[in-house]
C-alpha cells in the first residue's frame, strides 16, 4: 500500500512538532441528535496497522456515543502551530466497544487498552462523565481500582476509528492549500485556493 500525500505531510507534521507535549491532541465534531454539532479534543492513538484509519480512545459513557448512534459521519480538526499547518480529516467514526463482533477490531480495541497509561486507565473505571457529581469528594474517587493493562479493557472503554473520506490541508506558511479525496485508485491531491 502506498501512503497517501495527506498523511506523509501528516507523518512529518507530527514528527516535526513532537517536542511540543500537546501536538498529539486534535479536536473532533460529530452532530448531537437534537441536530447541534459538539466538539472535543481527543488524543492521537496511532492509524490502525496498515490502514489510513486514525484511532483515539474513549469512553462509551460520553455524548460521543449518543452522537454516533444518531449520526456517524465526524470531522477531526489538528492545528500544528509551530509549522502554521491545519489538516481537517473528514470520514465515518465508529466506536469499537466490548460487544464488537469483528475479531480484528476487537484486537486493535485490546492493543490500544494494552498501550493505556494508568491514568488513562483510571479514567475508564471513574464516575460516568458528564454526570453531576454525587455528595462525595473528589477524593473518594482516588483510590479506585484501576485494572492493569493486561487485564481485559473495562466495559467503557472504546477505541475510536475514523475511516477517512476526504483531508483538507492548510499550510499558513506558504500559503498552501490541498484537497485530498479517496479514489479507486489512491488518493487524489487537488490544489485549491487558500
């Protein structure tokens, strides 16, 4: 498979902003059910081996979940702002759970579980986000027991799987713009105006 010019531009884009602690996070839009669009930042997991499909995790508990039931398509949006280089990542977000019944992506769910920092980790096993906090302390919540990585994820934990269809690149710097949309034979790069 040939890496398509998005995301060589991308690769080098990460690679070249890497000192910077934060240039892993990207935001991502899905549309509420009720039609409104929500937005997030989310952290940066890898593409799926051998694919162009870019992963993140999350928890099933939150409105994303809700989101993609009504709605699957999603944008991610990742800003570098040393290199003034934007790359808007449009395609269809599925959310690979504990009920998925595809093997290989159960797989990748297990792996990105396996690569969670226990922070990470604690995250999953925490209150129900979004919730109101019940009459207890932030401290009561500190001592739960957060599984191992080599344990089975826990039940809200989903890895997240964009499956690209289009990448609008940007870069401020030269004054470049490409449009990058899937074809039956690659990946088109189309130069657009700025």
């Amino acid at each position: 498979m040939t890496t398509p010019a998005w995301r060589q531009a991308l690769n080098k884009s990460l690679d070249s902003n890497k000192h910077l602690k934060y240039s892993t996070f990207f935001q991502i839009a899905t549309t509420r059910p009720d039609g409104r669009p929500a937005n997030r930042t989310v952290a940066f997991r890898g593409f799926m081996d051998k694919t162009d499909r870019l992963t993140f995790t999350t928890d099933t508990r939150t409105q994303k979940t809700k989101d993609l039931n009504h709605k699957d398509w999603a944008e991610a949006c990742w800003y570098f702002p040393d290199s003034r280089e934007q790359y808007r990542l449009l395609g269809h977000l599925t959310l690979i759970g504990k009920d998925s019944s595809d093997k290989e992506l159960s797989q990748e769910r297990l792996k990105a579980w396996s690569e969670c920092s226990e922070t990470n980790r604690k995250w999953f096993s925490g209150p129900n986000p979004g919730k109101p906090k019940a009459e207890t302390s932030d401290a009561d919540h500190q001592d739960i027991n957060v599984r191992s990585n080599e344990d089975p994820p826990v039940d809200s934990f989903a890895l997240a799987v964009l499956d690209i269809t289009e990448v609008d690149y940007v870069d401020l710097l030269k004054n470049v713009r490409d449009r990058h949309e899937p074809q039956s034979s690659g990946w088109n790069k189309i130069p657009v105006n700025p």
